[in-house]
C-alpha cells in the first residue's frame, strides 16, 4: 500500500529531537526512517543525562538516546495504520543542507540526493529481516563527518 512520507516526517519532527526525517518504504517489505537529530538538543540531552564526555557518535548509540527515540517513533507509530508504521530507523549525525545538495533552497528534502548518500545505511536496516520481530529497531550512523 501507498505511504504518504511527508505526513509521517512531520509528526516525527514535532519533537524536540528531531531535526529531519525521511520515510523509506518505496517497493520495500516495510517503513524505515533516516532520522536526523537535532544536534543542539542532542548536546542538551547529553548534558541532562551527564553524557557531555561522549562524543556525539557514542550518545547516538547510548541506551537513553535510543529509549528516547523509540518512544519517540512509537508514538507516531500509534497514530498510523500498520502498514505505514515505522519499523526500523537509522540515526544520522550529518546534517541535510542545502549547499551539499540534500535540501532545497526551500528546505524540502532531496529525496533521490538523500536515499544516494546514506544507502548503505539504507540497505543495513534492510539486511536480515526474516530474523526480526515487528518492534523497533534503531541503527547508529557510524560515518563521520
């Protein structure tokens, strides 16, 4: 069935947290998102929890943050029909902007720009999916800046 991204990535920026996010599904056995933190709340979370000694990369793969974020989109999740539920994320630490291409001058995502720069990130939350329940599953971006 058809999911309308740009309603799902809405409800998911709403929190402070999320900066950007962007639906993955087309010809796909399920929903996935690229979410993009924001990176100034990231900082304010990490010193809330006294993470501030971890680099941003590690705070992205720490317990609390992916608690926060699976709440997060389970939330949404809640709100959407099963078929357009989000069931795997990736965290991205490198921002969508429009000199490098991913955002427009109106700050709309660049769909193809965006899938083409973080595929294989992409492809890992597709990778192995006979072995995983329907529950959420989030991967860190390991790629630096």
């Amino acid at each position: 069935k058809y999911v309308s991204p740009v309603a799902i990535e809405q409800r998911l920026c709403r929190n402070a947290l999320i900066d950007m996010a962007m639906i993955v599904g087309e010809n796909r056995k399920f929903v996935s998102c690229l979410l993009f933190p924001d990176r100034d709340n990231l900082h304010k979370l990490k010193r809330a929890y006294g993470l501030a000694g971890l680099s941003d990369e590690d705070c992205l793969a720490h317990p609390e943050l992916v608690s926060r974020m699976d709440q997060v989109v389970s939330a949404v999740n809640g709100t959407l029909n099963s078929w357009e539920q989000v069931r795997k994320y990736a965290l991205i630490l490198t921002p969508l902007d429009a000199e490098g291409g991913s955002l427009t001058p109106t700050m709309k995502i660049r769909r193809h720009v965006v899938r083409d720069q973080f595929s294989d990130q992409i492809e890992r939350m597709y990778e192995s999916i006979a072995g995983d329940g329907l529950g959420l599953k989030a991967l860190c971006d390991e790629t630096e800046e």
